[in-house]
C-alpha cells in the first residue's frame, strides 16, 4: 500500500513538472515562480534560490507601484516560504505582519486570509502549539478561521479547499472538515495552474482517506503542500 502512494506522488511531482516547466521564462512572474519553488524544484537549495528571485521581483515591482496589491502578496508569500525553508524567525514573524496588514485593508481577500491560515498551521504543524505560538505567534484557531474565510470567500476555484484541506488532513487525518473540502476541491474550478496543481492533490489524498487510512492520509497530505517533498518526518 506504500509503495502504490509513494507512485501516486511520483505521478502528481511529474505532472506539475511538466506543467510548470512549459512556462516560457522570459513571462514568468514571482506568482509562476513561487508555484515553480513551491512544487517543481528537486532540491531545497533550488528552491530557495527560486523563492528569492521571486522576492526580488516582487520587490522591483513595488518599486513601480508600492501599492500593488499582487507584489505586496507575492513578496510576503516569498518570505513566508524563505522562513520555512532556512527556519529563520523574523522572516516568519514579518510575513505574517505582511498578510495581515493586506487583510487589514481588505477582509475579502481570499488569497490573503488563504495565504495566513497557510501560514499559521504550517507554523504549528512545524513547532507544536506551544511553541509555534511562544515563537512565532501562530495558532491553530486562527489559522483554520482564516482558512474557513478564504473557502467562503474564494468562489468556486480548486486552490482554496484543496489547500485548506490538505493543511487540515496533514495536522489531522481524521479531521472531517478536511474531507469535505477535499471532496470539494475535487469538482471545483481550475482558474490557474495552482489550481489544476493543488486540484491533484486533492483528489489524490481521497484514496487513502476513503480507505481509512490514517497514516498514508497524513503523510500524503504533508508530501502534496508546497515544499512538502522535502519534508523528512516519516
């Protein structure tokens, strides 16, 4: 059993490589590069190398616009991700502050309130309660309301139950909010590749949740998030 969904990751890593990798690189925006570091890159050190090009052309864009809503998103979300590749504090502390203050000025931003329910429960996921939330101010709570917020929020599209569900599924297999939702993603619309990408994934984690499971659904769910292939806790 396993082996057929250590397969089953091998099938969905492939696809997203093929799919990012027809990108042509002279178009590519921090967004396309984030989902290329997020989920294509082989090993931690490229990924990281991708996730600061991404902060750095974020950057260079709100050097033209300090207002650009989607540079003021991907340049947190860049940080967010440098914080969980190097485990650097402040960069996770300040990425934090930067989706709140994007969801201060706007509470229906789905992707904000996506991209810090993300961030809170990978902070726990990572630390425990305890000490996520004594270093780094994360909390389950919070982070599964911002995540509900995003899924009402976020209309139809695959990105937003699909991830909610697959960060639910891997603090908790048995979590029946996150079968739903995964149930959910697996008929939602696909807008963008993350959508088609994180799509997959949801629609993979159903065969062990289906089966019962428990073990293979946790961690099924942690391979299938971003960076989760280099995950080392199993």
């Amino acid at each position: 059993m396993k082996q057929r969904y250590r397969r089953t990751v091998a099938i969905l890593v492939a696809a997203m490589i093929v799919g990012l990798g027809s990108m042509p690189a002279a178009a590519q925006s921090a967004r396309d590069i984030l989902t290329q570091a997020s989920f294509s890159d082989s090993d931690e050190a490229s990924a990281l190398r991708r996730v600061t090009t991404a902060y750095a052309a974020a950057g260079v864009a709100l050097t033209r616009r300090p207002d650009d809503h989607e540079a003021l998103l991907m340049r947190a979300t860049a940080l967010g991700y440098r914080a969980k590749l190097t485990g650097n504090r402040a960069d996770a502390i300040s990425a934090r502050h930067q989706f709140e203050a994007l969801i201060a000025q706007n509470p229906r931003d789905a992707e904000a309130q996506l991209a810090l329910g993300a961030w809170h429960i990978g902070a726990v996921k990572k630390l425990g309660t305890i000490v996520g939330h004594a270093a780094v101010g994360a909390q389950r709570t919070v982070g599964f309301a911002s995540l509900d917020r995003a899924v009402a929020l976020g209309g139809d599209r695959a990105l937003f139950p699909a991830l909610s569900a697959l960060l639910r599924l891997e603090l908790d297999p048995r979590d029946p909010r996150g079968r739903a939702l995964a149930e959910a993603a697996a008929k939602a619309d696909v807008v963008t590749p993350i959508d088609r990408i994180l799509q997959r994934g949801a629609v993979a984690i159903l065969t062990p949740l289906r089966a019962g499971d428990v073990q293979a659904t946790r961690k099924l769910a942690s391979r299938l998030l971003p960076f989760g292939r280099f995950d080392d806790d199993d």
